[in-house]
C-alpha cells in the first residue's frame, strides 16, 4: 500500500487530535528517558519531518505557478514573496546540527537535563509538521469537505510544541553559553518564529480556497492576521525577551508586504495606458476576485507590522547586550 492511499484526511485529522492530547505525556516521558535514548528519537523525529517534506505534490506549488495562494495573483491577502521561504534553510540546517551535537555531549553535562525538558516539544512539533505535509494536498481541498483546515491545525500545533519548547530554554538562560544558545536554541526560535507566521498564511489560504469564500471575509482575515502576528511577535520579545523571534516576524510580514506591493504593481500595469473604460472595468472586477480588494491596506499593515517587530527585536536585543556586560545574551527571562 503507497503512503498516497494511507494519506486519508479523518486519520491524519485524528492522529493530530492524538498527538496534541499526548503532549503532556510526551514531554514527561522525554524528560525521564534515558539519555542515549533521547538522542536518537530527536534524531528521528527530524528525519521523518526532513523527508516528509521533500515528498512533492503539495499546495506550495500553487504560490509558485500563479495559483490561488500566489503573491501576485492569488485571492489570499497573506502571500509572502518566495524569498521569505529561504528560511527553510537555517532553520533544517540549524535542527540538523542541534539533533547531531548531542551525541558529543556526556549525559553528565549540565546542559543536557534542559535538552531532555525540550524534546518532547521539540519531537512533537517534528511530527505535527510531517503530518501537515500530509494535509497540505489537493485532495483536502475538495469542495464542502472542509478539510484544508487540517493542514492549519497541524500548523498550529508545529508553532504550539515549539512554543513549549521555547518557553522552556529562555527560562533559563544561565544554563547555557552563546555558543550553545546557536547551536541548540537558536534554531528552534527561527522555528517558532516562522510556524507561528505559516500558521497565519496557512489559515487564510485555506478561507481563501473555500467554495463560496467572498473577497470581503478574505480581506478581513487577512487584516486581522496580520495585525495578530504583530501583537504576538512583539508581545513574545516583551515577556520572553526574545529578539529573534520578533526578527523573524519582521521577516515574514515584510515578505507579505513584498507580495501585496507586487501585486498591486502589476494591477498598475495592467491599467496603465487603457482607453476602453469597460474593458478597463472588466479588468477591475476580475483583479478584485483575485484578492486586490484590500490589498493596498494589507500592504499598509504589513509595512508597520514588519517595522514595529524590527524595532522590537532590535530593542530587546539591545538591551540584553547591554544588560549581559560581555555580549548578547539572546532569549533570556527577566
């Protein structure tokens, strides 16, 4: 049996209802795990995500050949320019390293009971997200089905287990060096920090492809979501001291914007020199039914957000750098 027919939307729906109310457990059961254990099951969570997500045929495709989910004429308001995904890189390059370095460290190391007290969160999110692999597929966007909303879920929930996890190393910042901060932290703040923004593009693509969606609940979700990235990403920096994490909201809404500025751009220039006002008129309809109704506030609100989490990533890293004495301290507590 191929994993395409083992690919059904009520298993994978519920092996994510599963896996979010074993959490707890989860967590606990990592904590007490034996050391050498421990290692490989990091080792292998990342794998299965690592080549669950090289499986193609998912609905990227469509932001990158014109579809719905497009930047330029996509009907989502949401729709980070391509560049913003280069993320991707630092962030598995990043986790590859912090699931490789273990295996140098004794379990006598005092960074090692923080790294139990992270991998279950961490395990988690490593599978929330090769099961959002499995929902992020054509055959979820089956009309009156509903459920392209798995994929959100399990988005979310990538973003929550992560969240766990960076709760738990930016409580205790004296535990670790910088050095140790980049090779085992670092990578999962890039993680959360980009869930938590897929998240937010993952919801409004899914209102977006829905039958009978109109352009004004796609504007409105889309302002909003906007609008709840910044408030997180600076609320996260402000209470977690988290720089990074705001940086790579900054990141995320400055790629939308980007999207929203070339979209209107090739509004303009469709416009620009027609003299059949009904054409002209035709034209506008159609652009609107491919998400420009509201596209330049989105842009607006994307520029400020962007702008206010850089100010607040470079805020708090400031003042983390001076408060350190020797450099930067990154994601510490108060």
């Amino acid at each position: 049996m191929s994993l395409s027919a083992l690919n059904y939307p009520p298993l994978v729906a519920l092996s994510g209802i599963g896996l979010g109310a074993s959490l707890p457990t989860v967590e606990q059961i990592a904590a007490q795990t034996p050391w050498n254990t421990l290692r490989l099951v990091n080792l292998l969570s990342y794998g299965i995500n690592f080549i669950s997500v090289q499986r193609p045929g998912r609905l990227d495709s469509q932001a990158a050949e014109g579809g719905e989910l497009a930047p330029r004429t996509g009907k989502t308001l949401v729709a980070p320019s391509g560049w913003a995904f280069a993320i991707w890189g630092p962030i598995f390059l990043g986790e590859l390293v912090g699931v490789t370095a273990p295996f140098f460290l004794s379990e006598t190391d005092p960074i090692v009971e923080l790294l139990k007290k992270v991998s279950g969160p961490f395990i988690s999110a490593q599978l929330f997200q090769s099961l959002w692999c499995a929902a992020f597929r054509p055959k979820y966007n089956k009309k009156g089905e509903g459920y392209m909303f798995v994929s959100t879920g399990m988005l979310a929930a990538t973003a929550y287990s992560l969240s766990r996890a960076h709760a738990v190393f930016t409580a205790n910042p004296h535990v670790y060096s910088k050095f140790q901060y980049g090779i085992f932290f670092c990578p999962m703040a890039l993680h959360f920090g980009w869930t938590t923004a897929a998240t937010l593009v993952n919801l409004n693509g899914s209102v977006a492809m829905k039958e009978g969606a109109t352009s004004t609940l796609i504007k409105y979700v889309g302002h909003a979501s906007v609008v709840a990235a910044s408030i997180i990403g600076v609320y996260v920096a402000k209470v977690r001291d988290a720089p990074v994490f705001a940086g790579v909201i900054a990141w995320a809404l400055s790629a939308v914007a980007d999207g929203m500025k070339r979209r209107l751009n090739d509004k303009a220039a469709t416009e620009e020199g027609s003299d059949n006002k009904t054409k002209k008129s035709k034209e506008n309809d159609a652009a609107a039914s491919v998400g420009l109704d509201g596209a330049a506030t989105q842009y607006i609100l994307s520029r400020i957000g962007a702008i206010v989490n850089g100010l607040a990533a470079a805020f708090v890293a400031g003042r983390l750098s001076v408060g350190s004495g020797s450099g930067v301290k990154l994601e510490m507590t108060p």
